[in-house]
C-alpha cells in the first residue's frame, strides 16, 4: 500500500473528533488558523460552557460552542465536522445558530447600534458625519 492510500477502515469510519482551531477555520469564524488559535488562546471559545485554551482541543458532534468574536458573541452546535475550507453556504452546514448578540464580551453595544431608525450613521439623508461636521447641539445648548 502506497503512503498516499488510506487503509478501508479509514475511508469508510469518517473522523469523530477534529482538533478545535481547524474546525473554527472550516466554519469560517476564522480567516486563518493562527487566527483561530489566536481567539481560542484569548479565552473567547467556551466549548460546553468550558473556557478553551489549546487549538488542539478535540471537538466532536453536538459539542455547543460560545464564540467571543470581535464584533459578536454567538453560540453553535457542532453539527458536522469539516474536510475542507469550503463556500460560505458548505461551511454554514458545519453547524446550527442556537443565539447571537450583537455585544461584546465586555457587554457594550455593538456600533450598528447607533444608527437611526433608517439605518443610516449621520445626517439622516444618507450621508457619513465627518470630523470637521458641525454638531447638533444638546437641549441646553452645549454641543
């Protein structure tokens, strides 16, 4: 048997267990697996309500994981273990969405909250504020 062929029993049984880091890269929570390794050494991966500190930690089917990403905080099941960095839409099948915030693990709100109710950040028709705009002022007349 050459060393690029996989014995049957290898082919046939798919892996139970894929080491952490990868798996957050093939889900695409990560663009890189250094990235990964890198949010899960900042304590920002819970796996089972357990903080997560090495890359290698082996997930497995149904394990519920906490992400503390930069802009969210969202919590998945495991609901397949990657082969490959796939689509956006294959990689959306290697797990379920059980909830989402749009805070920080500091709980602060996320910017898109301080948009108007049209969604739009400054003058209200579509335009940005910029830095040399003038400023509303407040009731008292302060800016």
């Amino acid at each position: 048997m050459s060393r690029r062929e996989l014995p049957a029993s290898v082919a046939e049984d798919p892996p139970r267990r894929q080491r952490l880091d990868k798996w957050l890269w093939f889900a695409r929570f990560a663009r890189t697996r250094a990235l990964a390794a890198r949010h899960i050494a900042a304590n920002a991966v819970r796996v089972d309500g357990r903080r997560i500190t090495a890359a290698g930690y082996p997930l497995k089917l149904g394990d519920v994981l906490t992400l503390g990403l930069p802009h969210v905080t969202c919590v998945v099941r495991v609901r397949d273990l990657g082969i490959r960095r796939g689509s956006a839409p294959e990689a959306r099948l290697l797990y379920e969405t059980l909830g989402e915030s749009n805070t920080t693990s500091a709980g602060v709100a996320d910017r898109r909250d301080d948009r108007d109710a049209d969604g739009d950040q400054g003058f209200g028709d579509g335009r940005a504020r910029g830095p040399d705009d003038p400023v509303l002022a407040d009731e008292d007349g302060t800016g």
